[in-house]
C-alpha cells in the first residue's frame, strides 16, 4: 500500500490538482458543468494506487461519492418505516 501524503504537502498537492482540473470529469463526460471539489484516486492507495497525478481525477462530491461506493462495494440503502417500506 502507497503511503498516503499528510499535512501541507497534502493540502498544497490538493489545491494544486483542483486548480489545475477545476471541473468534475465525469459531470462533464455526462456533458453537465460542475466545480470540481475532491482530487480522487481513479486505483485508491488501499488497491495499490499511488499518488502521481496521473491517477487523480477532479470530480464534485456526488460522483466523488458515487466512485467511492462502486470501487469499495458499498451499496446504497433507502431508508424505510416500521412497515418495511421505502420512506420518501
């Protein structure tokens, strides 16, 4: 597993990739315009990635959040009533 960068380095490497991509590459593949907000790992450190930029990509926090689940399994819950039926 790639050490993860911690600190000022981090937080200097972050604004440096939002800066340098500051739309979210998947809202713009779907032809949306968004800002950018998360630098994401396209292979997270935990499956071998590392941090060289050719594997971050710039996305908003509803994709960031949408890759995050696909690439660890995560599913999404709805939640439900005491009857067992979807709420909303």
């Amino acid at each position: 597993m790639a050490e993860r960068l911690r600190g000022r380095r981090a937080v200097a490497q972050r604004l440096r990739r939002l800066q340098a991509e500051p739309l979210c590459r998947d809202c713009a593949a779907k032809g949306a315009v968004r800002e950018a907000s998360v630098p994401d790992h396209i292979l997270p450190l935990t499956q071998g990635g590392s941090d060289e930029d050719s594997n971050i990509r710039c996305l908003c926090a509803d994709c960031h959040q949408a890759r995050t689940a696909e690439q660890f399994g995560h599913r999404r819950t709805i939640p439900t009533g005491r009857d067992g039926w979807p709420i909303g």
